[in-house]
C-alpha cells in the first residue's frame, strides 16, 4: 500500500504560534471531555452497596492543564525534528552498521551475563530480576520460532508455558520425579500440545489464526481453573520440589551441596544456581534455534513466512512445516515453564494470562521479528523497563501500556530491523527488513 | 421445555450484547484489517460512563425513568465514541501503513491503559447499581410452578440492539458515510483517488463502533447492574470470538456469532456446567474454524495463484 | 517409451460456480520438447497451470503424467505440494513469487528442501552435524551455484530476491524451479515485462534447458517472438476452449487463430503472429 500523502505536514511545519495555541486548546478540549466523568467523578461502593460518588475536579483541570501543555511541547518537538518517519530516523549505514556492531554485542553481552553472578553476588534483587529477564528471553527465543520464523501469529503462547509449568509441578509433587526427569517431559508435553493446537489452525490465516491461539490459550487458562481435583484451581500447586544440582539438595542440609563442598551453606547458592540454569536452558534455546535456521526445516519456516504458495509449488508439505514450528516453539515454552515452577515452587493459573502471552510477543516484535539478539535486548528493555517502575505500583499496568504504543510507532519493525542469510557464497549482506514478509498468520 | 424456552431467552439477550461489541471489532477489521484488542475495554468505559451519568442524573432529583435512560444512553454514547476517536488518532492512525503486527501490539497496548486507567481513576471494586427497569411478562406457567420470565429489561435490551441494526444497516447501505466506508474496505488508495476522505472515514468507523459498544456497556450495566474495570477483557474476547465465528468483516455475521456465543454460554451454564460456559465457547469456535475457516458468513477467501 | 507423451490432458475442465474457465480441454506435451500453450487474455492458461500443478482441483477430466521409467501419475488425484515432490512437476508463476526477504542462494536452496529433508535425517541428524548431511549440503550449494551461473545471477547470490530487478526476479525463479530436479517445468509467461535483449537471453535459456538437460517445458508466454522461436509445438485456446494446435508454422496460418486472437482484425491479428517469424 502506498501511504496517502498527509495534507496537514505542509502546514505544520510551518505552523505559528496561532496554530500551536489553536491545536493545544482543541487537544485539551477533548481531554476535558474525555475525562470529565471518569477523572472528574469518582464513584464507590459504599459498606451497605450503596453507590456515591464525589468530585475531583482539581485533578481534572490539572490533567486538561497537562494535555494542553503537553500537546504545545510535542508540537513544537514535531516542527524541530520534522515530520520525517521514525523509521527514516535509523539511516540505512546505520542499520548495516548496527549488525556490524551486533557481532560484538552479542558476546558482549553473553560474557557480562555469564558474570551477572559474580558481579552482583550480594545483591538478591538483582539476581532475581536477571532471573525472570532470562525467563523472557528464552520465552522470547522460544515464540520467535513460532512467529518470527515461520511467521505465524500466535497470542496464547503462555498455554505452553503453563503446560510445561504444570507437568513438573504435577509429577513432581504426586509422583516425586525429579527436575531432570520431567524437564524434557514438559518440554515433549508442551510440544505435543503445540501440535495439538497446530491441528484446528493449518488452515486459517491472520485474525482467525489470532483468535484460535487466544482462545486456546484461555481453554487452558480455564481448565486449569476449574480442574480442580488435579491442578488445585485457582489455588494452584504448592511445595513443588526445588531444583537439585544432579541430585543433590542446595540446602542447609547435611547432604547439601555445600556441606559436600565443605564451604559454608547461604541461600545465595541456590539462586546462582538457578540463574546458571536458565542461563543454560535459555543458550541451548537460542543455539538449537540457529542452527535449526540453517537446516532444510528453518529455512522452510522462513520460507513460509515469505510466501505459502511458493513453498507449495517446490514440494514442501506445508502442514509439517507449521506442525513442527508450533511444536518446536511450544516445546521450548515448556521447558522454561518447568523452570518457572522449580523456581516458583508455587504455580497458579494466575500467572499463566493473556497479559503473559502479549508480553511475549511484544517481546518478539520489538526485538524485530526474526532476530535473536533483538530478542534478547527487547527482553531485557521491557522486563527491566517493567520494573523500574515498580515503586509507581497501580500506574504501572498503565505505563507498560503507554510504552508499548509508543514503541510500536517509534519502531513498528523492531530493534534489528534487518535478517542475517543463512548461507552465502562470499559475504553474509544483512537483508533490510523492508524486504522481509511477515507472514500472513 | 419451558426452561429451555427460559434459556434461549437469556441466550438471546446476552447474545445482542455481543453482537453489538463484534459490530465494533468486525467493522474495523473490515476496513483496517486490524483487531481492535482496545473495543472490549471501550466497551467497559461506555459502561462506567453510563453509571456515572446515572448517578449524577438521580442526586440532581431526576425520576423520570424515560428520560434518565435517554440522556445516559446519549451521553455514554457521545463520550465513549470520543475514547474510540482518540484512540485511533493516536496509536492507529501512525501505524496505518505499517507492517500487520505492529498496530494490533499497538491495540494490545492501548486495551491495557484502558483497563489500568479505569482502575486508577475508578478503583478496583465493584460497582454496582440499584435495579432501574422492574418488573416483567410471565409468559407461560407449567404445572410443575416454573415460570418463563421475559423481564422489561430483556425486552428492552433486545428492542434496543433491533433498533440498533436497523439504523446501522441504513447507515451503511443507504448513506454516503457507508458508502465511503465501502469504498475504503474495498480500496483505501482507490477511494482516496476517488475523493473519498480516507482518514474521516476511518476516523467515523471507529466513532460508530465504539457508540455500539456504549450501548452494549449501557446495556450490561442495566441487565447486569454492576460494571468494573475488567469486564471489557472478558466480554472482549467473547465478541471478538462472535465477530469470528460469523465470518470477521460480515456485519450480519458479527450478530450471528454474538448471538450463537451467548446461546452456547447459556446452554452449555444451564445443562452442563458453568465452569465450562467459556470452554465450550471456545471450543465450538475452534471446531466450526476447522470445517469453515473464515466463519459462518464470512466471505471464503479465494487463493489467487 | 521415449514416443509417448510426458503429459497427457484429457477433458480437463474447471469451473468457478457458473464460469467455465476450461472446458473438455485435451493436449499433450512430448518429453524432452517445449509445448505453448497460448491464448488471449482470460483464456483460461493459468488455470490450466493451476490444475496441472495441483493449486486447483479438476471439475472434470483426467491429467496424467509419465515419467523416464515408465511410472504414470494421475495428477488430479494428488494434491499441491506431492505434485511437485513425487511427480516432479516445477512452476513459476505469472506474479513472480520469489522469497523476497531471501538471498538468492536461499531461495534455491529452499527448492532442494525435501533432499536436503531426507540428508538431514529429518532434521535430527542434521542438528547434530553429521558429515553425510555436510556433504549433502555442500552439494546443495553446488547445484545451487550452478544455476546461478547459467541464469547469469552468480555475483548477486548473497542478495535479497526482493532487490532484484524485474528480469532477474523472472530468470531466478526458473533456476529456483530447475533445481528441483523437474521432470516436467511449468512457466507461466515467463517473457513477461522482459526487454527484447532479455527475452532473447530466456529463450536461448529455455532451449539449453532442454536441449543439455532434457527437461520438458510446458509454456504459457504472450510474447509471440519467444513462442515462435523455441516451441516445438503450440496448443490454442480461447475462452477455455482449445481452438488449434500444431507447429508453430501451421498455428500461425491459422485463421481461427487469428480470429480468436485478436477479435475481428484479422490484420492486426496477422501482424502479431507475423513478429513472431
Ligand atoms: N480462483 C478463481 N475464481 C474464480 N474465477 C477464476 C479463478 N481463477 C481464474 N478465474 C477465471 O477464469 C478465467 C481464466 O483465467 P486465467 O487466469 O486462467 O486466464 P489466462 O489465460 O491465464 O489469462 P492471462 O493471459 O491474462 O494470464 C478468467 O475469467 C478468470 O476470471
Ligand atoms: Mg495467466
């Protein structure tokens, strides 16, 4: 599609004062609207059911106070930086010039996480947020298969996690398996019912494709609830098993892993512990998903996501093709699930939402669909982001989603907007995402 | 038999109130291709707009039920179409050209700051409304003493989404707006080309799904009586679920899967089991996908090679 | 067994609800020859292409295929992508659809998937690295190089199919249909949008296709200059219907030919069919 030529940009950039005033006062205008009942009037229930309500007109005319000074800003921001795309912001030199640098960063930072331990040894809190930053990456890594690969849309990818965080959880606490034996279970469960899901949606395209997945997603959300005799509802699984380094406990314990070394017992271990095994788990991702792109199947992933029909016509059985992309990204959503409860130790279908599986994929598309590194910086942009507004607690849900609106007009095509070939005969040209489809699920 | 006739007439009301929010989102998919993951949470503001609206209305020494409903109905609508308009302009309308997942991570976004701002600017509690519209028809008794109710507010919500249509069909088939609507589902730059006013018409779109979803939150408000701040999520889904399982981008369509998810969710809660009302949902919209991939109405998508 | 035809279409016929876009339309391509199959616009080519290659199921009529050894596929009864693998029919199509975001080495080694499949043990072995699916590959690569050579695209291989230009979009999406090893390739008017320079290129392209490598080549082409010149023999049809056949000499002195192919002005018509000697 070509874009409509705008009959506005013309007159903003050469816009005065008149104009800005004009635009502010229309701006707050609608704010005021906009926000007149739900800010300007607060309701209650009151202790007897009782509806009241009282006023808040100061805080309304402050936000109408804010919009229309935010609006003039903004305006004034436009005319200086231009109307120019934010896409035309990053210059082509700059994009080839980023892979440049991407050769660099990925070891960069592959070193500096390998040290996040030993750096930051003292301190819990950030061992705990590496911890769930390198959950979503792997969960990133793992949905990227699915969407950025072979370009498949898919918004109840948690049902994976959750499978995969459910099957440890429950063998382990009912039949005392242990972590080792039921990782790669949940990741064959998860992978199983990735296909399962693959089945009902090979022939669906874009929004139905959408919609199947979220529904699937919720089938399982909702089951989970309601089974109660095997999953405890809503209440969900407790006393799931810590993980143990090949069978041996990381506790206080005489047989503990520190009494065996003869070094002094600290919680810390554990976590390390922890942190080096989704470290592990989140690399292997990321190493099979590579070398999986080389391989006959990745590069028909990626085929797919450019044009079904052509794939056809050269002889690739297309149901296959999906079937396994949903079940390799499926699978590994379980392993990090079975990561997810041996760390938790608790599960309940809380954490298994819709807003997990959006995270995801959010994580996904901006880290530019397709890119492993992107992936991991949007990973670590978003979590990280996420938590540096935890002190703004109730607002944050509301920040979150500001940002991710502003992300996506600021770089509708991720970080990494190019692809890297995966073969070549004399030099590995990046490809500008400009040229990469995106599939039509 | 009589609870049956009970239970389709509750399907069918929950039913209409489905089918106005999947006018919303099939419309917009219609004519941006996109979901609007943000209409169920419009659905929620129209909703809280009516209850504030009503609330200020009763302490101003209003009785007149008539008139009260009249004027939460036109100022819900009005307002909440404002939230529709706004939205677009901001995290659509830049996204308009942009690649397929980019809006609707936009419209992902945009669902959750409605919900958190409805949260933070009305708390997190239920809030529930006496009940305005009493009294009903007993239509049939049976020997055994169960009665088939028909509750004003029933009729009221049926009449309502009939009359709803019918101005809705009209504005589409018969005005130059649906006209221009047309044009643009059809060939955004051809219409542009042609001196159709692209942006307004999109702009209008939205403007109208959002009125319908007003009135679909009215009416949960009153058939309900109670709203917070993330039933938009739930009801959401399911009419995006209608809007699917007619056919995404039929209109008729949209109004057929409202009406088929709220009989399956009263059914399958009335014979079966609650827990399960939106499983089963669920799960039919799955199953009819396998067999008629672009719905129930929808147009079949021919594969041009 | 070489006498008898690769592709035999009998009474094939394809409707859309009340449009008839083939009607009882039999030909035969000979093996190792290019056939034409020519036509105005709507006549009903590509449909026929459609068919063959599995994208539309037949109302009607039966489309069999007889490759070297002797082993005949009734095509209709596969569907899309076991025509390409198992019967070894390529296509191209009328809208390029190349992989755009795609190198060009990529998009040929995409052709050579399922043999690369079976070398990577379905993947597994190939995850792993076993030697046999290195030298597999390598050999991907080599068939790969060397139709790059022949259509002239060598030192654009590590370039994204999208960037190329109009003509070397049509002429990588034949190699990229060669290397499926075809018995039959299927190109849908490959001289389409192509200078008289490059249209001569293909021509000289598709007759050492089938003179080096024996391929038979199925052909839908407007551009009377390249069916004349390399067809062996031409198929007719106008509104789904087959109207002649013959060798190019007999279908050019055609007067239903003519007729039908450019209405009524039957000099016009004449002139056309001329450029083509
Ligand atoms: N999928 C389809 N659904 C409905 N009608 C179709 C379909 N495919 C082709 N047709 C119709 O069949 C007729 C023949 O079309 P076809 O594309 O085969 O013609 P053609 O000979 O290839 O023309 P051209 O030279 O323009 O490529 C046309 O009238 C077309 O509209
Ligand atoms: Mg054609």
């Amino acid at each position: 599609m070509t874009a409509i030529p705008h009959e506005t940009t013309k007159a903003r950039r050469t816009a005065g004062i008149p104009f800005l005033l004009k635009t502010a006062f229309i701006n707050a205008l609608i704010a005021l609207v906009l926000f007149s009942l739900m800010i300007g009037i607060r309701t209650e229930a009151g202790s007897d059911g009782q509806l009241t309500y009282w006023t808040r007109f100061g805080d309304l005319a402050s936000i109408v106070a804010a919009v229309f000074g935010g609006s003039i800003v903004i305006e004034l921001l436009r005319q200086w930086i231009g109307p120019t795309g934010a896409e035309k912001l990053v210059p082509p030199s700059v994009q080839s010039g980023m892979s440049f640098i991407g050769r660099y960063v990925a070891p960069a930072l592959l070193i500096f996480t390998l040290l996040v331990p030993v750096i930051f040894y003292d301190q819990r809190y950030i061992l705990d947020l590496a911890i769930l930053v390198l959950t979503y990456v792997m969960l990133g890594w793992g949905l990227n298969v699915v969407v950025g690969l072979a370009g498949l849309l898919d918004l109840g990818y948690v049902a994976f996690y959750a499978v995969g965080a459910y099957s440890y959880a429950l063998l382990a606490t009912n039949f005392g398996w242990s972590f080792w034996v039921c990782l790669p279970l949940a990741g064959i469960l998860a992978a199983f019912w990735g296909m399962l899901l693959g089945f009902p949606v090979l022939r669906l395209r874009g929004d139905y494709l959408a919609i199947v997945t979220l529904a699937f997603g919720e089938i399982i959300r909702l089951v989970i609830i309601n089974w109660q005799s095997l999953t405890g509802g809503p209440n969900g699984v407790s006393g799931i098993p810590r993980p143990t380094f090949f069978g041996i406990p990381l506790d206080n314990s005489d047989d503990g892993l520190a009494a065996k070394l003869g070094i002094e017992y600290s919680p810390t271990h554990r976590i390390v512990f922890l942190f080096y095994l989704i470290l592990a788990l989140a690399l292997l991702t990321n190493w099979v998903t590579i070398r999986l792109r080389r391989l006959p199947i990745g590069r028909a992933w990626e085929a797919l996501r450019e044009d079904e029909v052509a794939c056809r016509a050269l002889g690739i059985n297309t149901t296959t093709t999906k079937l396994t992309a949903f079940a390799t990204g499926a699978m590994f959503g379980g392993f990090a699930g079975a990561f997810f409860a041996t760390r938790q130790g608790f599960i309940s279908p809380e954490s298994f939402t819709f807003q997990e599986s959006a995270l995801v994929l959010a994580i996904v598309v901006l880290g530019g669909m397709g890119s492993q590194l992107g992936v991991a910086l949007a990973a670590l942009a978003m979590i990280g982001g996420f938590e540096l507004f935890r002190s703004l607690e109730t607002y944050r849900m509301l920040v979150f989603g500001m940002a991710m609106v502003l992300i996506m007009i600021w770089r509708p095509r991720g970080l990494i907007g190019h692809r890297a070939p995966t073969v070549y005969l004399t030099k590995a040209n990046a490809i500008s995402s400009d040229l990469v489809k995106e599939g039509h699920g | 038999m009589d609870y049956f006739a009970q239970q389709l007439i509750n399907g069918l009301v929950l039913g209409s109130i489905y089918g106005l929010i999947a006018i919303g989102y099939t419309m917009v998919y219609g004519i941006v291709g996109m979901i609007n993951f943000a209409h169920g949470d419009i659905f929620m503001i129209g909703g809280f707009i009516a209850l504030i609206t009503f609330l200020i209305l009763i302490s101003l020494g209003l009785t007149a039920i008539p008139v009260i409903l009249l004027v939460v109905l036109l100022v819900s609508m009005a307002i909440t179409a404002l939230y529709g308009w706004t939205i677009e302009r901001i995290a659509y309308r830049p996204l308009r050209h942009s690649f397929r997942l980019a809006p609707m991570l936009s419209a992902i976004g945009m669902s959750f700051v409605l919900t958190n701002y409805s949260q933070v600017a009305q708390g997190a509690r239920v809030k529930p409304i006496p009940p305005f519209i009493i009294g009903g028809y007993t239509l049939h008794e049976s020997a055994d003493g169960f009665v088939i109710q028909l509750s004003n507010i029933q009729i009221m919500v049926v009449l309502t989404t009939i009359a709803l249509l019918g101005i809705f069909t009209w504005l589409v088939s018969r005005t130059r707006l649906g006209r221009d609507m047309r044009a643009c589902e059809q060939d955004q730059t051809m219409a542009a080309l042609l001196g159709v006013d692209v942006d307004r018409t999109i702009s209008m779109t939205f403007v109208i799904g959002a009125a319908l979803a007003a009135v679909a939150g009215l009416m949960y408000l009153l058939y309900y009586g109670l709203v917070d701040f993330f039933m938009g999520f739930v009801a959401g889904i399911k009419a995006f679920t209608a809007a699917v399982l007619g056919g995404i981008g039929s209109l008729p369509g949209a109004m057929l899967g409202g009406l088929a998810i709220g009989l399956i969710e009263t059914f399958w809660s009335a014979y079966f089991s609650v827990e399960y009302k939106d499983v089963a949902a669920f799960s039919i919209l799955i199953v009819v996908l396998i067999f008629m991939p672009t719905g129930l109405l929808g147009r079949p998508e021919v594969e041009k090679v | 067994m070489s006498g008898e035809p690769i592709l035999s279409v009998d009474r094939l016929t394809m409707r859309f609800g009340g449009i008839v876009a083939v009607q009882d339309l039999s030909f035969a391509a000979e093996r190792k020859k290019i056939t034409a199959l020519i036509g105005p616009n709507g006549a009903g080519k590509t449909t026929v292409f459609n068919c063959i290659t599995g994208f539309y199921k037949p109302s009607g009529g039966s489309i069999r295929l007889a490759h070297d050894d002797g082993k005949v596929i009734a095509l209709e009864r596969l569907n899309d992508f076991r025509i390409a693998k198992q019967a070894k029919v390529a296509r191209t199509f009328q809208n390029i659809r190349l992989f755009p975001g795609m190198t060009a080495l990529e998009n040929l080694m995409v052709a050579q998937h399922n043999a690369l499949m079976r070398a990577s043990g379905l993947t597994f072995l190939g995850l792993i690295g076993v030697p046999s699916y290195r030298t597999a590959e390598k050999r991907a690569i080599e068939l790969a190089t060397e139709w790059l050579k022949r259509v002239n695209l060598l030192d654009r291989a590590d370039d994204a199919a999208g960037n190329f230009a109009y003509g070397d979009q049509r002429r990588l999406e034949i190699a990229r249909a060669m290397c499926t090893e075809p018995a039959l390739l299927c190109l849908d008017e490959p001289a389409a949008g192509l200078n008289a320079r490059e249209s001569a290129g293909l021509s000289e392209l598709l007759l050492s296709i089938r003179n080096e490598l024996g391929t038979s080549i199925l052909l839908i082409e407007h551009d009377m200059s390249v069916v004349m010149e390399i067809s062996d023999h031409i198929v007719v049809m106008d509104h789904g219907l087959k109207i002649a056949q013959g060798t190019p000499r007999e279908v050019r002195d055609d007067p239903k030919v003519i007729a039908a192919y450019l209405g009524t002005d039957e000099e016009e018509a004449a002139a056309v069919m001329e450029s083509g000697s």
